[in-house]
C-alpha cells in the first residue's frame, strides 16, 4: 500500500514539475518576443496570437520541420496547435527556432484555429536572431546587424491579418522560409 502511494505521489509531483517546465517554457518564449524589437509592439495591439517554443528544421534537398504550440485569444490561453511543414528544393542542415504569429482581429484568429489552417508561397517571416535581423519571403532576403534579442532591428507588418515572427535558437541551415507550413488547433 505504502509503495503503491509513493509512486502515485512521485508521478504527481513528476507531472508538476513538467507542466510548470512546460508554462516556463511558454511564458519564456512570450518574453522573448515581447522584448525583441518590433514584435514586442504586437502584443497590445494583436487581437491574439500562436507561440511555438521550440520549431525543429532539418533538410537536405527535401526538408521537414515539426513544433508544437499554444493559441492565446486577447491574452487568454484558449488551446493548443501544431506545426508541421513539407519543403523541397535547396536546404541543408538543421535547425530550431520559436516562432509566434500574431492575429490583426478575431477574423484572422478564426481563419487559423478553424482546422486545417496553412500559409501559401506569399507567406514570410521577420527572422530574429541574437546577431542580426533578418527577413525571408519567397520575393528574397534582407538583413540588418543589431546588438541582441532586445535590440533586434526587425520590420514586419501584417499580411492577410497575420504577422509572424521567428527567433532562431540554434543549429545551420541554409533555407529559411515558412512556405508550406500546415497548422492544426484543438481548442482546451
């Protein structure tokens, strides 16, 4: 009985300490774009957005690239999606980044969470890292230096009532675009 307890206790206490891993993890992203350039602007004006810690990317020639994130309604965590994306062409390497993409009004929050949501070949992305920022679309790049995440130089506006944004945490990639990118929501 008594050992039986104790492992009820230890997964208890276990599932704890992810979920509040899991909230850290969430809220630090937040943090993030809230103080990285122009993104941080969004948040008070954005009727909602998706946050995506952790985006996984790898290729050569054919690529793919999984994350798991959540939807916030005016701030309110309201559920959880998912990210998956398909590429072929030029790319090598791999990578991680977060990604949050922001929703101008309750239209566009509600193009996104109504299923099977995804982003065409007009879609791009304002790419912030700890050195530099930059941005990728299909029409081509352009970069700017800056002195980190808080001082990131980034322009980004909304196109069909949504603004993403990236910041990269690691890895080598030569590729970067979010073209292709499948989403799906369920709401809490």
């Amino acid at each position: 009985m008594f050992k039986r307890f104790t492992s009820i206790f230890a997964a208890l206490l276990l599932g704890f300490a992810f979920s509040s891993a899991w909230a850290d993890e969430y809220s630090d992203t937040i943090s993030i774009f809230k103080n990285a350039g122009e993104s941080g602007g969004f948040f008070g004006k954005a009727y909602g957005y998706a946050v995506f810690p952790t985006v996984g990317k790898g290729g050569v020639g054919v690529g793919g690239a999984f994350g798991k994130g959540r939807v916030y309604e005016k701030g309110k965590y309201i559920g959880d999606t998912s990210l998956a994306q398909l590429s072929v062409g030029l790319q090598l390497g791999g990578q991680a980044y977060s990604e949050i993409i922001f929703f101008e009004d309750q239209r566009a929050l509600k193009e996104f969470t109504s299923g099977n949501f995804g982003f065409g070949a007009d879609a791009s992305a304002v790419a912030i890292t700890a050195a530099a920022g930059a941005k990728a679309s299909t029409t081509g790049t352009s970069a700017g230096i800056s002195g980190g995440k808080k001082d990131a130089a980034t322009a980004g506006g909304y196109q069909k009532g949504m603004a993403t944004f990236t910041v990269a945490k690691g890895g080598l990639m030569y590729e970067a675009s979010i073209n292709g990118q499948k989403f799906s929501y369920k709401p809490r």
